[in-house]
C-alpha cells in the first residue's frame, strides 16, 4: 500500500519531553491485511527508510509503516487545573461511573470538542507516558515530539522517522473521533442505552474523504450531557484512548522497530514538508502485536501513578469504534484501518497484555527490543 499526503498549513514549534523489551510469544501468527489508499498530490521528497534486516530466529521485518508526517507540531503545555469534576480511581475497563452525584459542568472541552485542549491533553499524556517507561526504554523516546495532523477528515496516528528524527503524530479527526466515543460510553455507563454503538452508526454513515468529522446535533439530552457524573467518567475515557493510541505509537520508537529510534526532533519545517511527500510501505504485523502488548503495559504503568487510574478500556473502546466500521456493513476505510492491523487481532492482544499485567502484580510482558 502507497499514500501519498500535500502539505498543508505548516506550523513550528519547538518541543521536549522530558527525561523521566521485540520478545513475543512464540507461535503468535497473524495473516497479513492489504489495501490501497487513496492518492494525494505529493511533493518531491527523499524516501523514508526503512526497518533492517532481521537478526537471527526473530520474525521477518517488513517495512513498519513510516506515514506522512502531519503539519503541526504542537507545543508541550499542561492542561489548564481545575477544568472538571474528578472521578474516582478506575481499577479496570467498564468501570461504572460514580454513583454520587457531582456539580453540572457547563463548557467542557470534550463536550465542546476543543480541538486545542484535545491536542494539549495528547500532549500531555504523552509526557506521562514517557515518564512512566521503564530506565532502559525511556532514554529511547526522551525528547520525541508530538504532531498534531490537522488534515480535515484524516483519522489517524502513526510513528514515523523523517529525515533520521523520530516522531510521533495525531490527527485532529482521531482526537475528535476518541472525544465523541467517550461522551457516548460516559453517557451509557450513567445513564444506560447504547449511545456508543450509535455514535459508531452515525459516523460510519456520515463520514466523507476530506470532509469534517460529523457531530451529531441533539445526540445528548441537554440535562445529561452536563451530568457531573458523566463528565468525569468521559475524561477518564478520553484519556485511556489517548494514552492507548500514543503508547502504542511511542512502543514502535522505544522498541526499535524504526531505525531513527533514540534520535527525536526538533524538526523543522522543512523536514515536516519532506516527511509529507513521503511512501507509507505495508505495516509488520508482529511488530504492531509487539507495540499493542508494550502500549498496554505502558497505559496501565502511567495509569497507576494517578489519582483516576488508567486501565485498558479506553483502547478496548477505540478497538470498538473500528471494529464497528468493519463489521456494519459499511464502505469505510479510514487512514487509521490501512496502517494498523484489524480489530480481531488486536482487541485479544490488548485484553491478555492487562490481564499478565494484573496477574503479575503490575509487571508487564516482558518486551525485548529489536537489536537487544
């Protein structure tokens, strides 16, 4: 599979993270998934590299798939205090939100789907999940920028090398798409019904190439969408998809499975724009086993050092939404769905990587980057 992406509104900013094992179970066999994207006009660029040869009795390499690198590159900040009720600590997926009442919320952010706070709480989750990794892997990712992708109606998060730098980056559609599903699942788990399963309806019927991500008018009753409670319980959700989705992304880095791994940003301008131009060559699949099994354990170590606990049920939510597209009937395939395996796959993946984390006192699977 190629793709090719334009460049569009091109934004610097300076960023740094700060400074805080590819081992699998043998006889894991996945059937490898392809298919074409659409084409965008590209610019002239170098290629991307490409992952080496494999060392001996490990799984073949092919090319992980080094995306387009998106156009902004968003500055680390921390989430303005104070903005929503806190939730209880989660001790698992399917939490049930909290039974006591809390104050409405008026102007939340998710609500609101404000994509600046939503790309300052990716930020923000990301510097968790760096900090939370163990001294050996974190030296790997120290530095490693985030960028936000603002292409309309691209859902999608990639790790990728560009001109030897490591990245990691996020659309604005994946983030509004992960806001929308924890309202839905905050919602259920208040109140009941299947707002979540409707929301994946709606926008599987709705969504177009190059087009906005379609918001559902009225989707909430006005007394429940302020619902103190529902609030809470949907930040905690966002924030579980997020660090899911990143810390899958920052595994591929810390890993090794990209040969600019241990070699982060500052990009400039100018790398953004050759990045974009870019191929994207098929994804590995041992390779995004190996990043879903370190990118759960990565969620519930950082999770675990809060005060609302992370667990594995916002990647299983996420898992949700796309396996939904696959399975309704619909024809849609989303950037997201070309550069990463189904969510048959990965939704096991996920599950036995909490479970072993859980069984084991919260010591995850131990993970062996390529290289050693």
């Amino acid at each position: 599979m190629l793709r090719r992406m334009r460049v569009r509104r091109l934004l610097r900013s300076s960023l740094a993270l700060p400074a805080s094992a590819l081992g699998f179970w043998a006889g894991l066999a996945f059937s490898a998934c392809q298919s074409s994207a659409p084409q965008r006009q590209a610019t002239a660029a170098p290629a991307y590299q490409t992952y080496g040869a494999p060392a001996p009795g490990q799984y073949p390499q092919q090319p992980y798939p080094q995306q387009p690198y998106p156009q902004q590159q968003y500055p680390q900040q921390a989430p303005p205090p104070g903005a929503y009720p806190a939730a209880p600590p989660a001790v698992g997926p399917g939490v049930a939100a909290p039974a006591v009442q809390l104050p409405s919320v008026a102007g939340d952010p998710i609500n609101d789907v404000n994509l600046g706070w939503l790309r300052q709480q990716a930020q923000s989750i990301l510097t968790e999940l760096v900090a939370a990794l163990p001294d050996t892997a974190r030296p790997r990712v120290q530095g490693i920028p985030l960028v936000v992708d603002d292409t309309v109606g691209d859902v999608n998060a990639f790790a990728a090398c560009s001109n030897g730098r490591s990245l990691m980056a996020i659309t604005d559609g994946l983030l509004e798409i992960m806001a929308g599903l924890a309202q839905a699942s905050a919602h259920d788990e208040v109140f009941g019904g299947n707002k979540t399963d409707e929301y994946v309806k709606f926008i599987a019927a709705r969504l177009q190439p190059g087009q906005p991500i379609p918001r559902p008018a009225g989707f909430f009753a006005p007394a429940a969408q302020v619902d103190g409670r529902k609030v809470a319980r949907q930040h905690v959700l966002f924030e579980e998809e997020t660090a899911f989705v990143l810390g899958h992304e920052l595994a591929h880095h810390h890993l090794g499975h990209l040969p600019c791994t241990g070699k982060p940003g500052p990009l400039g301008s100018a790398d953004l724009a050759r990045a974009l131009a870019q191929n994207v060559p098929l994804f590995n699949q041992p390779y995004e086993a190996a990043a879903d099994l370190a990118g759960t354990t990565n969620v519930l170590d950082a999770g675990k050092r809060r005060a609302t606990h992370w667990s594995e049920g916002g990647g299983l939510l996420t898992m949700r939404f796309f396996q939904g597209l696959e399975g309704g009937g619909f024809n849609l395939l989303l950037a997201f769905q070309h550069s990463h395996p189904s969510p048959l796959l990965r939704i096991p993946l996920i599950q036995q990587s909490a479970n072993y984390w859980r069984r084991n006192g919260g010591v995850g699977l131990p993970m062996i980057p390529v290289g050693g």
